[in-house]
C-alpha cells in the first residue's frame, strides 16, 4: 500500500474559476497563467480545466511547448520575453507572442532572420521597478518596434505592485494611459487583485486580463477577502490520513525541541505528511486543519514525513482517519473547505507558494 498522502487538482473549479473570472473581465480577453508548471498543479494536469480561457501566458520555452503539444493552438505570451537570441527561433516556430521589456531584446529582434512577423507586447514599467521601460523611454522604445519589419503586431503591458492594498491602481493606470495614449494595439493589465477589485477601472478597459492565483481557487486580497467572497474554488487538495494516535499527560510534550505541552491530557493524531511534502515546516501550533471533515489544529514541530494534529475537537477519530491539509474534504465528511489561504497565512506565507512547493514525492490525481 503507498504512503497515504494525495494531492487532488480539480479540473471542475479550475473551470469555475475561469468563468468568474471571464465574468468580471467584461469583454476583456482571459489569459490563462500558467506559469511554475500552472501554480503547481501542473500544466498537463490543469490545462482542461484552463482551456476555456482566450490564451495562455508563461515564462519559459519549455513550458510553451507543453502547452502546444497539448493542442493549444491560440495565442501564447512569454510574460517575460525571450532570453537570449536563438530564442526568437522557437517564438517563430510555436507562433508564440512575447513580451519586450528591454533595449536588447528590441536588438535582438532587429538582428533575427525570420519569415514569420512576431507579436509582441511592449512592457511599461509604470511603478512596479522590475521589468519595462520607463515611462519616459516608452514611446522610444515603441518607435523602434514599429520600425522593424520582424514585428506585426505591438501591444501594450504594465503591472500593478499594490492592486491588493489601499494604494490601488490609480496611479499606475494613470502611467500607463498617458504613455501609451494615441498609440494602436491592445492593452493588457490587470492581474487578479486589479481585476475583482478594480474591475471597472483595470479590467474592462484593456484587451487583455491576466488573473493568476485567482484562478487557481485563491484570494489574491486575503485576509481582507476570501475566495468565497469572490466566488473562487479551490483547485488543489492535500489530504492524508492519521498514522497513529498518541495520548498526552499534562506536561508531556509531542515532536522535535518539544514545542508543544500539554496543559491537560491531550489526545494527539500522527499525520502522514511533512515538509518533506511541501507542508510548510514554520506552520506554528495551531494551524487549521481537517480531520475526518472537522476543524481542528496542528499542534508541535512540523517534521520531514510526519506532523502532529489536536484530535480534541474530534473524539471519534483515529488511525485511518481522514485528514485535509487545503482544500476540500471528501463528499463523506461534508466536503467541508480548508481554504489554502488560511494555512498560508498561519505559516507568514501566502497560499502561492504552498501551491508551488507541493513535492514531487506526493501523489498525485486529477478529478472532475
């Protein structure tokens, strides 16, 4: 018998997500992110649920690839442009659109040989300080595009640093329109938090929206909204189930360096997971958890295959016992939800990264 840890993407709210999303987009375009192997869930494994989207943006090449042997034949967009040269190549070849966020890739541009014009979106860097052009050298950087005949298309990109917060997206929207003000081709903009935030304002005003961890089930503005405020699924499951079940005396203590103490006698489950799974080690006494569908908490270290859960709130539970780390639990206990976000916050993480960090070693399946 395997180890009794699985990982669920479910293919049906990766489909819900993208309708609600479309919804808020308006007559925006939807692309679909899928980048770091889509959140984590994998691209194979999620690319059913995301195909209803308009388009599909990534980082790297390879990912590009993936998404074409799949069958995807509409637009693909390099978030982050090409690398080096030789890989305005297999842009040509995948009939990939990329971004160019710099004076080299316009040169290397202007030196590739190709038969196939390319479609590319010019980057502004409008207050995020990490890719793009300035506002000031925009409109430079666009004439120089234009004047090549290895483009055919130019369209236009910026990204919000504080669409989650109080400072919004006023001002670099602001940046944005002013710089590309009277100059042809499409708009894209809004990331997840611009989106349902500032849906009127960063969404239905572009071409384009690029909602990322929205579509993979969490909030992009928790705590001061969660993904059902948003009417967000989730879309990956990290279940296991209780090894053994240990019984505490006051003062006895559970897990490496002793963290946790008991005040009183304290029935503890043993749960076959780790950090060694991608749960997160710093995930303090506490953490929410599910076992056997109900609401409890993690208690002690968090060790490499193993971590230890507060079996009080839960009396008739024991070896075998279902236990949800995110996500939904099964059907049979009420499939309650654990949003990712909630465990995340518990370890000063967002549930990005959990996503991400889920490790090789766990199982995992796919579901409607």
């Amino acid at each position: 018998m395997p180890r009794p840890i699985q990982a669920t993407i479910h293919t049906g709210a990766l489909r819900h997500n993208i309708a609600r999303l479309r919804a808020a987009a308006g007559d925006a375009r939807v692309w679909a992110i899928v980048k770091a192997n889509a959140y984590g869930h994998g691209i194979e494994r999620a690319f059913e649920g995301l195909r209803g989207a308009d388009g599909f943006a990534l980082l790297d090449l390879a990912e590009a690839e993936r998404v074409r042997q799949l069958g995807w034949r509409g637009p693909v967009l390099l978030l982050e442009g090409v690398f080096e040269p030789r890989d305005l190549e297999l842009c040509s070849r995948l009939n990939l659109w990329h971004a160019v966020h710099s004076d080299a890739q316009i040169d290397w541009l202007a030196m590739h040989k190709t038969h196939q014009p390319h479609h590319v979106f010019l980057k502004l860097n409008s207050g995020m300080n990490r890719l793009g052009f300035t506002p000031a050298r925009y409109r430079a950087a666009y004439a120089r595009l234009a004047a090549l005949p290895q483009v055919e298309e130019i369209g236009h990109m910026t990204h919000f640093a504080d669409a989650d917060g109080p400072r919004g997206v006023e001002a670099q929207l602001a940046a944005f329109s002013a710089a590309t003000e009277g100059l042809p081709g499409e708009r894209s903009v809004a990331n997840s938090a611009a989106l349902l935030r500032h849906g009127p304002e960063a969404g239905v005003r572009a071409d384009w929206v690029r909602p990322g961890i929205a579509a993979y089930g969490s909030s992009p503005d928790f705590p001061e909204h969660d993904a059902a405020h948003w009417g967000l699924q989730p879309t990956m499951t990290l279940a296991s189930r209780l090894l053994a079940v240990q019984e505490l005396a006051p003062g006895q203590s559970t897990g490496y360096g002793s963290r946790f103490t008991a005040e009183a006698p304290t029935r503890i489950g043993i749960v076959a997971c780790g950090y060694a799974d991608g749960y997160p080690r710093v995930a303090p006494t506490g953490t929410p958890v599910l076992v056997d569908g109900q609401r409890t908490r993690t208690v002690g270290r968090v060790s490499m295959d193993m971590l230890a859960v507060d079996l009080g709130p839960v009396p008739q539970a024991g070896p075998g016992s279902a236990v949800t780390l995110w996500g939904r639990a099964a059907p049979e206990h009420g499939g309650a939800i654990l949003p990712i976000d909630e465990v995340a916050q518990s370890a000063g993480t967002l549930g990005y990264e959990l996503m991400c960090a889920l490790a090789p070693r766990v199982p995992v399946v796919v579901q409607d």
